[in-house]
C-alpha cells in the first residue's frame, strides 16, 4: 500500500461538545529491497559464424518489484566470460557481436552478466549465458509463388493484409526477412517478419507483378507474387446468380477447388470465348457449413447475361460441375421463409466494399468485399 489517508477529530469536553476535523496523508515511501529479476534465468542464445560486428544475439529482460524509481534504467555489465572482449551489452539489454566469430576456432562461450538498479543502496543480481556458435547457412531459404486476386467496387479500394508467402529454410536458427523493391513500395507493403503483403488504398485495375525476396542472411531468393485487381461495376450487381456449396470452408474453396471451379463454369454458362466471368464474392452462410459464392457473366459488347438465362446454364451443367464440388443450390432469388404469396420477391444486393474478407493459403489468395442481401414483398 503506497498511502493512507486519515481524517482525525478532536472534541472538547464542552456542553455542548465541539469538535474540528483534519486530513492526515500519509505517504509509504519505497525502500530498494528488491534486486532485479532476469527472465528467464539463465540464457541460452546462437549466432552463425561469418556474421558481421554489431549483429544482435540476446535481448535480456530484467523486471524489479521496487517502485519506478529503485528500477530501471538498469546498468548491465559482463563480469566474466568475456576477456578477449567478443561481445558487448549495450544499455538496453542487447547482446551483440564484436568481433566475427569462427566455429573452427571456438564454438561455445559463457558470460556472466550482471544487471544493478537504480535504488539506493544500488541491488544487483546475476545471470549466465551461454552462446554457442553454428556454422554459416548452406541451404538457401525456399519459398512458394503466390497469385492474390482482389475484387473491389470501382476506386473504393481501402487497403489491407492481402495475402501471406510462405517461405521455409533447411537452416534451424535461420532467421528469414522480406523484402519488396523500392518502386513498388507506393502501393503495396512486405512485412519483413512474417511475409505478410499489405496492399494500400486505390489500387487500379490491373495486373501486379511484385519483386520480393526471402533472405536468410546469406542467400537470397526471388518470389514471384502475382496481384490481380478487378473493378466491379454497379451493373454486374444487378446480373448476379449465386451458387451454394455444402460442406467447404472458404479457405479449402479458394486453395483447393476455385480454379478447376472457374474453368470448369467458364464452360458451362460461357456462349462465346470473349464472353467474360466475374467471382464477384465468397462468403459462409451464417449458421452453416455452407458457402456462397456470387458471380456474374459479361457478354464481349459489355453488357451482362440475365440470372434466368445462367440459371438455365446452370441447371443443365450441374452434374459437369458436382464433379469438381457438391453444390447445394443454385440462387438467383433468396426467399426462403419469406412468404409473399400472390406478390413478387424483389431482392437487392449491396455490397460493402470496406468490409474486405481474405481468404489466404500458401498458393493463392482471394481478397473481396462482404455482400448482403435484402428481400421483400412486392405487388
């Protein structure tokens, strides 16, 4: 408890009695009586040989029960384990490399490290670390080619996490960065951790080839990342049939099934080849191991094919198609439970073009826009 707060009263022996009250504060004051704690333990820490001075081996963490002012900043020091001077501590805890080191010549050194507080009197306390030296990277990281394909409604594109590459290293203690050349960097961004592309706002409708790297430290390798944007337009909303698939996550759809799905449609609902189809959306069906996906036909002059005629299509090819994945239904309208009797069921489509959902796998990645759907009676 860092304090107290008293309220005090005297009273006389006056009939009637009077009396008068004070406020006492009482403030604990801190005694340094705790010594800083290394987290954990002892350390143990590995760095490949050939690395250059500077490299980074170990961030010690030290924490201490005493309040701010007895704690941190916390002055660290090698006591031991360090009298060719191989290594340095700087003042934040990291352990770095000061010389470059050789597996031949030694593959493993101790130090004893101490770290002392900021109280008065001044308490310390004392950790090991032990560094052990690994031969160079001989195996060059490898990574899978990535296709991302982004549907957005015309400019209104707000950016996000797009997809993810997945790059491996024979290596154990590899330690992989990405990168991604300069001139694209206007547009999309490579998490240089974990791989991870970030497309920015206002992408246009095209086809992006991006030049990223994986790099070990030693070896670096090109991935190819391929982004194609589409631009809806408000007119395929109005044109747009929707097939239900049973028993299919988005992500099996997208990694497994969707480009043998799309060649495979193409064939059925396509009347000529410079007809064009349009995967608008996938979206589950809440409440369901179903899954949705929404698309619409473009015919070569620019206009769209009606749902009644797709449907049709389809219907006729459905069997063709169940060989790829089990539909459930084909929908152009989504009136189930809605009772309109002698009325006609009108459903609009919107699309939020700012509620982006990404499907990714380690091959392919779709990015598109949530879509809802409202029905009513109508005369």
């Amino acid at each position: 408890i860092s304090g107290y707060s008293l309220v005090i009263q005297a009273r006389d022996s006056g009939i009637p009695p009077l009396s008068s009250s004070v406020t006492v504060n009482v403030d604990i004051s801190d005694v340094n009586d705790n010594s800083p704690v290394f987290t954990p333990a002892n350390y143990t820490a590995v760095i490949q040989e050939n690395k250059p001075v500077g490299t980074s081996i170990l961030q010690l963490v030290v924490t201490d029960k005493d309040s701010f002012h007895n704690g941190p900043p916390f002055t660290f020091t090698i006591l031991t384990g360090n009298e060719e001077e191989e290594f340095t501590l700087d003042p934040h805890g990291v352990l770095r490399s000061a010389v470059i080191f050789k597996h031949m010549v030694a593959t493993e050194y101790v130090l004893c490290v101490q770290a002392k507080d900021s109280g008065k009197p001044q308490q310390v306390s004392h950790t090991y670390v032990q560094v052990r030296v690994i031969e160079e990277s001989i195996h060059k990281p490898t990574a899978i080619p990535l296709e991302i394909f982004i549907v957005t409604m015309e400019d209104d594109f707000p950016g996000g996490v797009i997809g993810k590459i997945h790059a491996t290293d024979q290596d154990v203690y590899d330690v992989l960065t990405y990168t991604l050349k300069s001139e694209q960097k206007s547009l999309f961004k490579v998490n240089s951790h974990d791989g991870k592309i970030i497309a920015l706002g206002g992408l246009d409708n095209g086809k992006y080839i991006l030049n990223v790297s994986v790099s070990d430290g030693r070896f670096q390798v090109p991935i190819d990342v391929v982004v194609h944007v589409e631009q809806l337009l408000q007119e395929m909303l109005q044109n747009t049939v929707t097939i239900r698939f049973e028993n299919v996550s988005p992500e099996d759809f997208v990694g497994l099934h969707m480009h043998g799905f799309r060649r495979t449609l193409r064939n059925a609902v396509l009347s000529q080849k410079q007809d064009s189809l349009h995967i608008i959306s996938i979206q589950p069906v809440a409440g369901s191991n179903q899954l949705d996906m929404l698309f619409a036909v473009q015919m070569h002059n620019g206009g769209f094919y009606k749902p009644a005629y797709l449907i049709q299509k389809l219907t006729n090819a459905r069997r063709h198609l169940e060989n790829v994945i089990r539909i459930s239904a084909i929908l152009e309208k989504n009136c189930s439970g809605l009772d309109c009797q002698e009325q006609h069921c009108e459903q609009s489509l919107s699309i939020d073009s700012h509620s982006l959902m990404t499907y990714s796998t380690a091959r392919i990645s779709f990015v598109c826009p949530r879509f809802y759907r409202n029905v009513r009676c109508m005369c």
